[in-house]
C-alpha cells in the first residue's frame, strides 16, 4: 500500500483558486444554512455553487483576505479562507464581480430560495458588541474523503495562529448554523456570543478574542 504523504499547510496563491473552490463548494453542501436557502435538489446546483464561489475567490485575491489550502499527496484537500478587512456592501460586491455575474444570475436565482434569504439576513450579522478591527473566518472545509485525519484542526490551528499574530485585532470572528460546528469552534477557544433560532435552524455567532485582549 502506497504511504501517504503528511498533511501540510500552505498559502493557497492563485494558481490553486479551482481547487479551493472546489473544497469549500463540496464542504459547505452539507451545511446547515447553505442548505437552507439553497435547492441543491437541483441537477445543476452544484456547478452553479461552484461557478459563483470561484467568482468570489478570485476576487479575495485581489482584495484584503488569506487563503490557505491543507496539501496531501499533491493535491488540496482542505481550505480556509480569512477576510483581513472591514464589511463589504451588496452594491460593491455586484460591482467587483460585474461583468462575470451576469451569467450567473439567472441559474442563481433558480437555486436560490430568495424568502429564506431575506428571512434569516438580520440574523447573520455579526454582533455589534465586537470591537473592531478583528478577522472574519469566511470558509473552512475539508473534502469529505479526507475528513477525520485532522486536516480541519490543522486549518483552524493555522487560522488562529494567524489571527494571533496580528497585535492590532481583537480575533477572530465567524457564524455557524450547525452544532457540532460550534462544539468543535468552542473546544478551540471560540466563545459564542449569541444565537438566534431563525426557521428551524438555529445561528450561532462566535469570536475568539486574541490573548493580548483577554
């Protein structure tokens, strides 16, 4: 039997921008709010996730974010995304993303279900009780037929090192809609700051604050 490779953990640059599309798409099918206002019923709801998320991607190299990507046997199997900077409005992410959304409206809307969309948006914003500046934990996953090798806790490790290494943020930021997510999140270091029960899933929104603010 072929030995594999350890797992390590590297700056994803652009060149890796499929790939790591690839891994947050596939990873985030099963999670609970991108289920919930997504059809992924739908025959082409995975390659319309897929073509929106790498749209996205290739415009967080462009603005303030980190990507990392967990590297095994050559190939990624694991990823982790960290937005750097403050809020971004609808009207400039349609801007940054213009022309190429244009072609995607149409198949997004059709997986889209707009109603839960505007139903849960006042409970996805983050607290006002956390002090800026801090870091947003924007994505992080782990291909399913690599989970369980502790390739997340890798990445998370590496999130929170980075976030750390910064003395002018307050931490470290995120929202989850799954529990085992926040059990997980809390074991390092997260604490949940509040929860909000929104049709029939619950929201958890978490921050780690960096030891020199603790």
């Amino acid at each position: 039997m072929k030995s594999r490779d350890k797992p390590t953990i590297i700056n994803a640059d652009e060149t890796l921008k499929e790939e790591v599309t690839k891994i947050v798409t596939i990873s985030f099918t099963s999670e609970a709010i991108t289920s919930f206002i997504f059809n992924l019923n739908k025959h082409h709801a995975l390659e319309t996730l897929y073509r929106f998320n790498l749209l996205k991607i290739k415009e967080f190299y462009k603005k303030d974010y980190f990507l990392f990507g967990a590297l095994m046997d050559q190939q990624i199997v694991g990823a982790a995304v960290i937005k750097k900077g403050g809020g971004i409005t609808f009207l400039d992410k349609l801007k940054s993303y213009f022309p190429d959304i244009l072609t995607l409206i149409m198949p997004m809307i059709s997986i889209l279900n707009l109603k839960r969309v505007i139903r849960i948006s006042k409970y996805i914003k983050p607290p006002s009780s956390i002090k800026k500046p801090y870091y947003t934990l924007e994505a992080i996953g782990v291909s399913p037929e690599h989970q369980g090798q502790g390739i997340g806790t890798m990445l998370l490790n590496k999130v929170n090192e980075v976030a750390e290494n910064n003395s002018k943020i307050t931490g470290i930021y995120l929202f989850t809609g799954d529990k085992k997510n926040q059990i997980l999140y809390e074991k390092f270091g997260y604490e949940t700051l509040e929860e909000f029960q929104a049709e029939g899933i619950t929201i958890y929104h978490m921050f780690r604050k960096n030891k020199f603010n603790q």
